[in-house]
C-alpha cells in the first residue's frame, strides 16, 4: 500500500478484537513513529502513555461515554507539558495542541499502516485521565486511542468527503 492508499483507507474502528494481543515490536514502531514527529523548535512536548493493565483501564473507562472502547486491548494515551512548549513571542501562541496533533496523526498512520485501528477520541474527562495515571498538574492529557485488530465487523462506512475544488483556492 502506498501513503495516498493509507490516507484514504484509514478510518476509525469502534469495535476491536479484545483477545488479540499487539504485538511489542509492532508497537515500537508505532510509537517510534510518533517519536520522529515534528514539533515546534524539535522540542517534543510530549508523552505517550501505553495502558494495557486491567485495573488501570477499569479506571479510565469511565473518561467516555461510550462502551466500544472497552472492545480495544489497549489505549493509547498522548499528554504533553505546555511548559516545555515551543511559544511565539508575537502573541504568546503555544504550540502544544498543534505539536501534539501531529504527534497524534503520525501514531494513528502507522497503526493503520501496522493494520490495527484506532479512533481519535477528544471527547472525554481528562481528569479521570490524570488520576487513573497520576499525572502531574501541568501534563495536559490531549487526546487517546483504542489500539488493537479492528473486529471483522467493525470497518465503517465510507464517509463522503468534499470535493478538492470546495476546499481550494490557489492565488
């Protein structure tokens, strides 16, 4: 599969097989490949917190609403410290949210190119985050995963996407 296959195919699973282990040197690679991520001034504010213990998953299961993600084998869980964040002078722009979106981006593309599914979740508590992993007051928990073998079932829809002409304009 080529890179435009990947970023056409990827989508978001709801439904994984639960007893079907990832394997540790496929999620090295996934995780080394947000590792090499760009981020403003190199400087990687970030964490990745890989969470495959039962309790601590009991723990964190009620941050969502909903229950497929408990279907996932593991999450996988993105924090960064806005401290050690790259900041423009100009206007105080901190650059977490957009280092760590890009961060995120690169760990979902290799899980898809790994052939697990993921589904980026922003939609959550991110208190009950902190606590279940006991994270310092600074860390923002940014966004998480379900990572594992997208179930036979699970692979949704196609969903409609607008025309490149609708969302261009050259100059």
């Amino acid at each position: 599969m080529d890179f435009y296959d990947l970023v056409s195919k990827r989508c978001s699973i709801r439904s994984f097989e639960r007893n079907r282990a990832i394997p540790q040197e496929v999620l090295n690679r996934i995780l080394n490949a947000g590792r090499v991520a760009p981020s403003a001034c190199n400087l990687q504010p970030w964490h990745f917190h890989v969470v495959k213990s039962p309790e601590i998953l009991e723990k964190i299961y009620p941050t969502y609403s909903r229950d497929w993600i408990q279907s996932a084998p593991c999450l996988l869980i993105v924090s960064g410290d806005r401290n050690n964040a790259w900041v423009r002078r100009q206007d105080n722009y901190n650059s977490i949210e957009t280092d760590l979106t890009i961060v995120m981006d690169h760990l979902i593309l290799a899980a898809a190119w790994e052939g697990l599914g993921t589904c980026w979740i922003a939609a959550f508590d991110p208190e009950i985050i902190r606590e279940a992993l006991q994270l310092e007051p600074n860390v923002d928990v940014f966004a998480f995963t379900p990572l594992g073998y997208a179930a036979p079932d699970s692979l949704p829809a196609v969903k409609k996407r607008k025309a490149l002409e609708e969302i261009t304009s050259y100059y």
